[in-house]
C-alpha cells in the first residue's frame, strides 16, 4: 500500500511537471536557435572578427594580449564549449588563461542567458551591461592579484574545429547542433521540473532553503532562493532557467528578489561544470571559483546599500 501511495504521488509529480516544462522549453528554444544562427552568420561575414580588431587595446591593460580580445567576444555570444575551442588556438601563459577564463566566465551566452533574467525581472540589457562590466572588473582584480609568470598555458582538449567555408555547411554545422541542443534542453529541463515537483510533494523543499540559508545571508540573498541557486551552479542560467520561471510566475520569489538572484547568478553560476572545463585545462579551481563567488557577493550587497539609500 505505501509503495502504491509512493508511485501514485511521483505519478503526480510528473503529471504537474510535464506541460511547464514544455511551455518552458519551447520558449527555450524559440531564443537560443535564432540567436545561435545570428551569431554564426556573424562569425562567417567576419564583423565578431571586426569587432575583436577595435577590443584588442583595451585589453593590454588588463594584462591581455589583443588577441584575447576575439575569445571574449565569442563567449559573449556562444556557450563555453566554442570559445575553448577559440581559446586553445592562442599561445598564453597561465596568468593570462587564468584572466581570460573568469572574463568569459562570467559574460557567456549573454544574448540566451539574459533573456531569462529578463523573463524574470532584470531588465536585459542593464543584466548584458552588469555582466560585461563585472568580467572586466575581475580582470583588473586579477591582473593586480596574480602572481607575474611566463608558464605556459597546457591544454588537454582537443583544438581542431571544422572551417566553415560555405553558407550550406554553415547551416548544416547549426542544424547539427541545434538537434543536440534540443534533446538536451527537453531532457535537462524535464528533469528538473519533476525533481522540483517532487521535492515540494515531500516537503524537502523547505529542509534545502533551511540548510542553505546561513549561506543565503551571506550572499545577500533571501533564503527562499536556496533552491534556485544551488540549480544555478550546478547546471547553470540556461537550463535552471525552468525552475526560476516557475519560482517567479508561481509566486514564490518576487520579481525583485529574482533581480537579486540574477545579478548573483551573472557573475556566478554553473560553477561546477564549467568551472571544470577549465580546471581540466590547468586553470586554478579556487582562483576561479573565488574570484567569482566575492565579486558576486559584492555586487549584491551593494544593490542592496544602493536600493537603501534610494529609499
């Protein structure tokens, strides 16, 4: 009998989860595809390389070379996987991946990511400003805080990526990815819409936020908002974008304390795989990860002082 109940309220659980988590990926997908194909046609006609051209000063000040300057622009436009790939084309040293990485860290997949935080009560493009700002702010941090070396920059992942040499293989190579990206928003958003339903049904929901609060606190952040940022730097903006929707549009977290969490999450977030990325290249673990989780704490502690002040 209790194993019945147990089946019958998962049962439940998946029921409530399955049409947010359809309306949730479809709107999903209707940002990422089209922005996804933009951004290629603008890699292939050369304007992100155009772009990069009038960057590469500003970064010989933040210990860069102008090169870095094209690895950042494609974070900000694509996912991380692409700008490795772009990244590992360059001869750095240490010090300067180690920069260069927590710069693209923190402004990646903007044009996706900050839809959601727009969807959620941050305006876009204060959140684009906010997040490409607090990347070259690290980079100053860091330039002053790291340690003068000419070690090498060793990478262990492999660099090649296809030319692309005409407009069918451009659109092939996005249609390809673009499949991928599908089955992996479906399963991944699914996923966590059931575990949410599940963990609200047998009341864990509550045991998360209480445990999780001290650091909630810590952060500036309201301890209501556990859940959301634990999603967020374990899977990252993009796909924990199903459970901050529904936190928002059920009613459970206010608009301003999604805000909050937004520019927490801008600068910090999927801080495990990600971060891993990285750290498997040879890039520090704690430079990465602390630089990420103070500026972050800062930033919301003084959106808080200034909101204060304002009255």
């Amino acid at each position: 009998m209790a194993i019945n109940q147990l089946f019958h309220r998962l049962f439940k659980c998946v029921r409530l989860a399955l049409p947010r988590s359809l309306s949730i990926c479809l709107w999903l997908l209707k940002v990422m595809l089209p922005i996804s194909l933009a951004v290629r046609v603008l890699q292939y006609v050369g304007v992100i390389d155009w772009l990069a051209g009038y960057l590469s000063s500003v970064f010989s000040y933040i210990g860069l070379s102008g090169d870095s300057a094209f690895v950042f622009l494609t974070s900000i436009f694509l996912p991380l996987y692409p700008t490795i790939a772009v990244m590992t084309t360059l001869t750095l040293t240490l010090r300067e991946a180690t920069i260069l990485a927590v710069m693209c860290l923190i402004s990646h997949n903007l044009p996706v990511e900050c839809s959601v935080a727009h969807k959620t009560g941050s305006r876009f493009g204060e959140i684009v400003a906010f997040r490409i700002v607090m990347s070259f702010v690290a980079a100053v941090v860091l330039n002053w805080l790291l340690p003068q070396s000419d070690a090498p920059f060793c990478f262990f992942l492999a660099s090649a990526t296809a030319e692309v040499t005409s407009w069918g293989m451009l659109l092939t190579q996005w249609l390809t990815s673009s499949l991928s990206l599908i089955v992996t928003i479906v399963l991944i958003v699914t996923a966590l819409m059931v575990l949410q339903r599940v963990l609200e049904e047998f009341g864990w929901m509550h045991r998360i936020a209480h445990s999780l609060s001290p650091l909630m606190r810590l952060f500036g952040l309201p301890s209501g908002c556990s859940l959301l940022w634990l999603t967020g730097n374990v899977v990252g903006m993009a796909y924990g974008a199903a459970i901050m929707i529904d936190e928002v549009e059920e009613g459970r977290l206010t608009r301003e304390e999604a805000n909050l969490v937004n520019h927490h999450l801008g600068v910090s977030h999927s801080l495990l795989e990600d971060t891993m990325l990285f750290v498997a290249m040879g890039i520090s673990f704690w430079w990465i990860c602390l630089t990420r989780l103070v500026l972050a704490m800062i930033a919301v502690w003084t959106m808080r002082l200034w909101c204060m002040i304002r009255g």
